[in-house]
C-alpha cells in the first residue's frame, strides 16, 4: 500500500458478538487497506474472522448480538463506523458494493432479474425505470449473459448458479462502485464455472477500475486473482504480503500450513501407488472467546517456544512488502 | 402453469403499461381450466350480490302464511320458510349480506393483520414482544365470546358485526405473517437487500411481504367461509344480522328445526356457503400459484 493511495482503509477494527459463553471477538484490531484498481486477498479458515470483517465495512453486522466496539472504516475521507444510518445506506450498493457466497439464495425468487438490477439504480443514481431497465440491460450483456433481452423479465430459479453469481455481480457493479467486496464469490460453484467468475471480475475490474476485496479460504483463488494478500487468523491479521512474496515464503507458521494443506495432484502418492494422506494443520482454532495470553497460534504451531505461548507477537515488517505477526524467523 | 413459461413471454414488458401487463396477466391465468370454474363461480357470486333485486321473484320481506313450509316448486325455486317466504329469494339477496362480511372482514383482518405481523416480525425486540402479547390476550378469549361482546356493546348492526370479527382476523393474520417475516427475512436475499443500501420500508414491502404471500392467501381464502359462519352463529345468538334482512348464517341456523321435514330452507344456503367457500379455496390456490414465478409447483 506504498504507492497507491488507499480507497478504504480498515484501521484497528474490532467486531465482537455477546453470546453466552462470552464475548466473542469476531475481528481483534485488524487493518488492512485496499487501492484503486487493487485485489486484496483475505483469506483464513471458517470463524476466522474473514467475513466479518467484511460485513462490518458496511455496517451489515446484525446488532444485537454484534457490534462494532473499536478502530475505523475510512472510505472517501469518512469514517463508515460513525456515519448516519441514511449516510451508510447511501454507501451501500452505490460506493460499495458486496456479492455473497450463495448465489442460489441471494437473489429475490419473487422479481424478475431485470427489477432486481435496476433497484439500485433507480434508488441511488435516480434513474427513471426506463433508463434503469436500460442499464440493466447492459449490465447483463456484460457480465456475459446471452439473450439479455429475454432475461430481463426471467426469474432467479429459471438460471444455474454460475447465471444467478453474474446477476449478483451485475447488481453490484450497476451503480459503479469503487470498493466491491467479494465474499466467497466462488465457493458455491464447481471449478470450472469459478473459474469463469473470477476472470469476470478481474475483467471488470480493470475495466472500472474497481477496488476489490476478495474473502475466500482458497489460496487457489488468491494465487489466480489477487495482488496483495492478507491472512487472518482468529480474529488478527497474522501476515501480510504481495502475492508472490507469500506464495514464495510465507512467514507465519499457519500459513505455511495452509499451503502444505493445499491437495496436490502431483503429491498424493508415494510412488507406490498407495494414496497418501492429506496434510493438515493439527488442532482447533481455540474459542474465540476465550483467546490464550500469547500467540493464538501457539497449541498449533511446530516451532512455539515458551515467548510464543506468553507474549502476544507483534505484527512487524519481516522483509520489503512482507509483515507478519511471530516470533520465530523461518527457515526459507 | 401455463403452457408459455417465463423466459418465452413477450420481452417488450419493461416498456409496457401496467394495465397492458395486467391484462396479459389475467390471460394466462384464465389458461388453467381449474382457474376458469374458481373465477366464473365468483363473478357468478359477485353478479347475484349486486343484482339480487332484479333477479329475486319475490322482496325478501314478503310472508305468506298460508303456504308456509312449501317445498321447491316452479313457483318457489327453492321452497319456502316457515313464514311463507321465498328460500330463493332470500339466498340471493342474503349472498349479499353474507358477502360483504366475509369479504370485508377478511380484507379489514388482511390489511391491518399483515401489517402488525410484517412490522412485528420484522423488527423484532421488543416491540415484537408487546405485539405478540397483546394478540396473545385476544387469542386467548374464545372468538365467539370476544365477538359477542362487542355486538353486544356497539349494537347489532351490519358495521359493528364486521368489526367485531375483523378483530379475531387481524390477529390471526398477525401471527400467520409474523411467522413467515420471521423466516423470510433472514434469507440471503434480504441481506443482500440491506446490503444495496435499501431502506426497512422498502425491504419489508418489497420484498419481505411478497415472499410471504402464499400463506397469506391460503388463511384469507380458508377464513372467508369461517367468517361466514361464524356471522351466523352470532344470529343464532340473537346478535347478528336481524330479521327480517337475510344472510346465509341465519337462514341455515333459522333453518335447523326445520331440517327433518323442510331440508331445503337450510339446504340451499348451506349450498351456496359451501359453494362459495369451494371457490374461494380455488380461487385462492389459483392466485397463489399464478403469482409464484416458479409456478408454485414446489409447495
């Protein structure tokens, strides 16, 4: 983020959920930033804290239970934590822009697809329906829909799940926003159809100069889109870094895990033929709600010694573009 | 469904008036032949209420004593009661008394019912709490009784009738729509509504609502002939519509001494409520699966 000038910059968030075993803290002081024209990579394991991180940039955390309690938001000189209700509302869907994970069920089975794209435009660009019916319909023929008139007036259960995921990014894209955030856009599709999505919106973002921020637990799909990655870890950012500069050497011990995680179609014999086990990162993520004193990492981690399991680490520049929160020096 | 699915309709809509779609609309629905027999008998309904003067052969009122208890002739169509009047006569112009209750106390019991429950499950806490208390005391009180006395306080006319059991459907309505706002609204499309900066008006009657319709429409058609009935036990109480003025409710009730050697005084009411509440239902499952864009084959 040296270059760049930021377009929304998270700084020190804190999300925590009151549940009855305690507080959860769902983000614990993560900042990250994103640029014109930037992908941000986030990516963790489930109840990381990934998508909640991304929820609370807009505000779209249910309270109560949750509840933004610290750090800031900063889009466009504002500070999205504090701003009015109507302010945010204003934001939303406009300057930034989300698509959800279930593209099966975030689209209104009741309205046509063509009212769906256009209620944004009417609501925040104040176009007439003729004009938004329009641009609905340009929004179609670029998310590479066919036969765009015909869809217009068709209905969410009457496309595939790779359709239903172009209309998302097509209503989300409608107004032009400068931020859109992806929350594990590609998850519900099978490989080829993500695929195909993933090149749509990197298509789209170099055409609009679109930030993204993509939330994904696929390092896969980081290595494809991203330019920059960041790695969350209950709650904390762990590590930061470009994208080659992780794949290349990462410097948290979990992320090293995730990567040797990673099923390789090259690895999963012995050369005897027999099938080897998948490689896996030993242990759970402890409760969120009851973090231990030290690195959160610490039960899991091969190389913990006795400072890791006391002392909390600092999140430190390890080389060039590359900061990650341990103690211990990797060995390359 | 009909035989032209969705994607193949007309693509010219977005720049169509609304009537022009509307009238599109009824067209396809007219398509089910189930739909056809649902709508004729309704209109059917609607034309004998507004015309019953000129079709009745006889004024409601008329009594003739002399041929009380006449069975169905040319004459009398449908018999007479025991005051010598015309059953037939009678059963149309009580098709619009018996009517305009049911259909206004369920579209009164609809509107305000559907609100409370959209605002009540939607934003939850506690308003939901004292809303659901309150419809909560009035569930609680059996509904002939509520419905009693408030006839009894305001007086038997035809308006404190249709207020006295608007209440019962209002809360019915509020705890039916509560129910399904509740599991609408935690879909991800509603999220994704919050999420294109839409406001909770918009979200709730744009989308919330239309998406709890078919439950609504299942309790209207089902309450329709509930509301019908229930208006004549409360004449059989001596608290609902008053002689001379006829309703279906009261003529089968008046009807009931009768039943073993003049069947037809409380027959041929009894046939037209059954017959309307036939259609209603259909009409009713009709409506709903028309305006399902899946064809409401899923239910």
């Amino acid at each position: 983020m040296d270059a760049m000038a930021a377009v929304l910059e998270l700084k020190n968030l804190q999300t925590q959920f009151a549940t009855r075993d305690g507080i959860v803290r769902a983000v614990d002081g993560v900042s990250y930033a994103v640029g014109q024209g930037e992908t941000l990579g986030v990516v963790g394991e489930s109840g990381c804290g990934k998508s909640v991180s991304s929820l609370s940039i807009l505000r779209l955390i249910p309270d109560p239970p949750g509840k933004i309690v610290g750090g800031s938001v900063l889009f466009a000189g504002e500070d999205l934590t504090r701003v009015s209700e109507e302010r945010i509302r204003a934001v939303r869907g406009n300057e930034i822009s989300m698509i959800f994970q279930e593209p099966m069920t975030s689209l209104n089975p009741m309205m046509t697809i063509g009212k769906q794209i256009s209620e944004p435009l009417t609501r925040h660009l104040g176009l007439s329906k003729k004009q938004a019916a329009d641009r609905a319909q340009e929004m179609l023929a670029l998310v590479q829909i066919p036969d765009t008139r015909k869809w217009l007036s068709g209905y969410p259960h009457e496309m595939s799940g790779g359709m239903r995921q172009r209309v998302m990014i097509a209503i989300a894209l409608a107004c032009d926003p400068k931020v859109l955030i992806a929350d594990e856009p590609t998850t519900a599709l099978d490989v080829t159809i993500q695929a195909q999505i993933l090149q749509l919106i990197r298509e789209l973002q170099e055409k609009m100069g679109t930030a993204v921020i993509m939330v994904t637990h696929d390092l896969g799909v980081i290595a494809e889109v991203a330019d920059r990655v960041v790695v969350m870890y209950a709650g904390r950012k762990i590590e930061e870094a470009s994208v080659k500069k992780l794949f290349a050497r990462p410097r948290h011990p979990y992320t090293r895990g995730l990567m040797t995680a990673i099923p390789r179609l090259d690895k999963i014999t012995n050369g005897d033929g027999l099938s080897k086990r998948l490689t896996e990162i030993p242990g759970v993520v402890p409760p969120l709600y009851d973090l231990p004193a030290g690195c959160a990492f610490a039960d899991r981690c091969g190389y913990a010694t006795d400072q890791c399991r006391i002392e909390k680490p600092v999140f430190e520049k390890k080389s060039p573009n590359h900061w990650a929160a341990c103690w211990q020096e990797l060995p390359g | 469904m009909s035989d032209l699915t969705r994607s193949d309709r007309p693509f010219e809509e977005k720049y169509k008036s609304s009537w022009s779609l509307a009238a599109e609309s009824f067209r396809r629905f007219l398509i089910l032949p189930l739909n056809q027999i649902s709508f004729a008998i309704t209109a059917l309904l609607l034309f004998v209420a507004l015309f019953a003067p000129w079709i009745a052969p006889f004024p409601f009122e008329q009594v003739n004593p002399s041929n009380g208890l006449d069975p169905p002739s040319w004459q009398h169509l449908m018999g007479t009661d025991q005051a010598g009047r015309d059953v037939f006569s009678r059963v149309l112009y009580g098709t619009q008394t018996s009517l305009l209750i049911g259909v206004v106390t369920v579209v009164c019991g609809m509107i305000l019912g559907v609100f409370i429950g959209a605002v009540s499950g939607y934003f939850g806490g506690w308003v939901d709490e004292i809303v659901m208390r309150v419809v909560e005391v009035f569930m609680s009180v059996p509904g002939i009784i509520l419905a009693l006395a408030l006839v009894s306080v305001l007086g038997p006319s035809l308006p404190s009738i249709i207020l006295a059991l608007s209440i019962r459907r209002i809360t019915q309505f509020a705890r039916v729509v509560r129910g399904s706002v509740l599991s609408v609204k935690s879909q991800d499309y509603i999220t994704a509504c919050h999420a294109l900066g839409m406001n909770n008006l918009r979200i709730v009657f744009g989308h919330v609502l239309p998406n709890c319709l078919s439950p609504i429409i299942v309790l209207a058609s089902v309450l329709l002939g509930n509301v019908i009935l229930t208006e004549s036990t409360l004449s059989f109480l001596g608290m609902g519509i008053q002689e001379p003025t006829p309703s279906w409710g009261t003529m089968i009730a008046k009807g009931n001494e009768f039943l073993t050697f003049a069947p037809w005084i409380s027959l041929f009411p009894g046939g037209f409520l059954f017959l309307t509440m036939i259609a209603f239902n259909l009409l009713g499952d009709g409506v709903r699966d028309h305006l399902d864009p899946r064809g409401g084959s899923v239910l």
